[in-house]
C-alpha cells in the first residue's frame, strides 16, 4: 500500500525528523537525515572568479602585448640610429592613416589604391589555389589509393617539391606570353605539393579495418571514396589545404615583383623604386595580416571537421 503525505508550508521549514527503516528483523530504526546546505566562502576566502579573469589576461593578452610592444621599442631604435632616413613608428603610422583614407583609388592601371593591389593578389591565389585543389586532391587520392600510381609518381614528387616555385616562373612566361597567367601557374605550382601529398598520406593510415569491410561488403570504388576514405583523410586534407594557401600567398608576393602590374607584390616593388620606405613597412603589415586571416580561417575549418582524437 502506497500513501502520500502531504505538509505545510511550516512544517516543510523545520528540521525533518530521523526517517524510520525497517531492519532484517521488522523492526523500526531511526536513521539520521542531514539536510545539505549551501556553503558560503570565509571572509579571507578569494572569489573563483577573480583568478580566472586575472590568468586569462595574463596567457591570453599580456603575452601578445609585450610581444607588439617590444617590436615597437626595437623599431623605434633601430630608426632613431638610422642614418638612411628609416621612418619611425609614429611617421608609419600617419602614413598609414594617408593611405587608408582612400585604399580603393584609380588614377590609371600603374597608379591604383593599397585594397585593389590586395584583391588583385588575393584573386590570383584564389584562381592558382582553385587549380591545384582540383588536380592535387583527386591525384592525392589516387597515388595514395593505389600501390603502382604510389610507387610511380613518387620519384616524381620528390624531385619537383623541393625546386623553388619562382624557378616555375620564366617558364610560365614562355608558355602563356603574359605576366597574369604565369603569377596564376607559379600559384598552381607552389599549391598542389602540399595537397598531393597530404591527401596520399591520410589514405594511407586509414585503418585497414575499413578496407576489409569494404571488401566484405562489395562495395564500390565510388561508395569507398565517398563513405570510407573521404570521412578519414579530410583532416589531412584539410591541412594540406591550409599549408597550400599559406605557401600560395607567400609566393604571390615575389611572384608580382618580377612581372609587374597591379598586386601587392608590385606595390612594394613601384614603392621602392620611389624610396617610400614607410609605404613598404605599411604592405608588409598588411600582407602579415592577410595571411594570419587566411590562415586563422582555414584552421577554424579544419578545426571543425576534424574529429577530436585528431585535435588532440
């Protein structure tokens, strides 16, 4: 028999009573009951929260600060022993507020705003990055998927990964008479290493488990690619992205001074042959922070189709 008991808002404050249980023999037994109470921190006691704030702001913003503020004091004795004209801190920044003020301006195809020379660049890489993604990823796949293609194309790899990608340069010029095409085949060149090989290696170290399963089960070459191998080698796919895309953006850089045109390679170079030197320290801030956001980007995707055992 079940009963339920209800009490009063009185009797529900004060002090519950020891709840009787029965022993093996039947008989009652009075058990105390403690009633848990919320603990309250000492006088002396400091709040949790108080060193959380303080240790984030010692790991995560001091470090950076004192970083920035030590490149700023060497900068600023570097040019105040300088006997060449090298601008100071203070006078690159009130350059930079000149530039920044108009970044978007056309005065003629040699004479354009810091923004269009970055998006010239950044739509070169993107076109170059674009190519060699569609060729590397699937070759990645395939060298790393069959032993004879491996056992073909790595004599291959190894001899052209190490050569410089501006050595690729003079023969993009031959090739495709015009300085644009050539800048995108140097991009090409420098990008697909990384994803070739990248995407080979992370089919190789996929659990042989799989494999046998696959086997087992019949499946595909298309169904093995699309549910086995895929899920498993976009970590290591995504990171030779990543390692592509930074390589690509370095190399623009280079690539836009020896042929000319608009981009930020060349703005640097026209900015030379002008002896503006604070113009030059502005582009190599802006292009450190293009490829921090490039790569901060990239990461946070990789990040988030990567499985936690492969974060770690």
């Amino acid at each position: 028999m079940v009963s339920a008991v209800f009490h009063s808002p009185l009797e529900a404050s004060a002090p519950h009573a020891p709840t009787p249980v029965l022993t093996p023999k039947g008989s009652p037994t009075a058990v105390p009951m403690t009633v848990p109470r919320e603990r309250r921190p000492a006088a002396n006691e400091p709040v949790t929260g108080a060193p959380r704030t303080y240790n984030w702001l010692w790991r995560r913003v001091l470090p950076p600060v004192c970083g920035f503020a030590l490149l700023v004091l060497i900068w600023e004795l570097v040019a105040l022993n300088s006997t060449t004209g090298f601008p100071t801190p203070l006078a690159v920044w009130h350059q930079a507020t000149i530039v920044f003020s108009d970044p978007f301006y056309d005065k003629g195809p040699n004479d354009q705003g810091v923004g269009w020379n970055v998006l010239s660049s950044l739509k070169r890489v993107a076109l170059g990055f674009g190519l060699a993604a569609a060729v590397g990823i699937p070759a990645g796949f395939a060298i790393g998927r069959f032993d004879f293609l491996a056992r073909m194309f790595n004599p291959l790899i190894s001899l052209l990964r190490p050569v410089s990608p501006l050595a690729w340069l003079p023969i993009g010029l031959l090739v495709f008479k015009g300085a644009n095409p050539a800048a995108i085949w140097t991009i090409f060149i420098c990008s697909i290493w990384p994803m070739i090989i990248n995407t080979a290696v992370g089919v190789q170290r996929v659990p042989s488990d799989y494999m046998n399963v696959a086997r087992v089960l019949d499946l595909s070459e298309w169904k093995i690619i699309t549910r086995i191998l895929f899920p498993a080698v976009l970590p290591y796919m995504l990171t030779g992205v990543r390692l592509a895309v930074g390589t690509a953006w370095l190399v623009i850089v280079a690539a836009e001074m020896l042929t000319g045109g608009v981009g930020i390679g060349f703005w640097v170079w026209d900015e030379w042959n002008n002896l503006n030197v604070a113009n030059i320290i502005i582009a190599i801030f802006i292009i450190g922070i293009v490829g921090l956001a490039l790569e901060y980007a990239l990461i946070k995707i990789a990040t988030t189709f990567t499985f936690e055992e492969v974060k770690s």
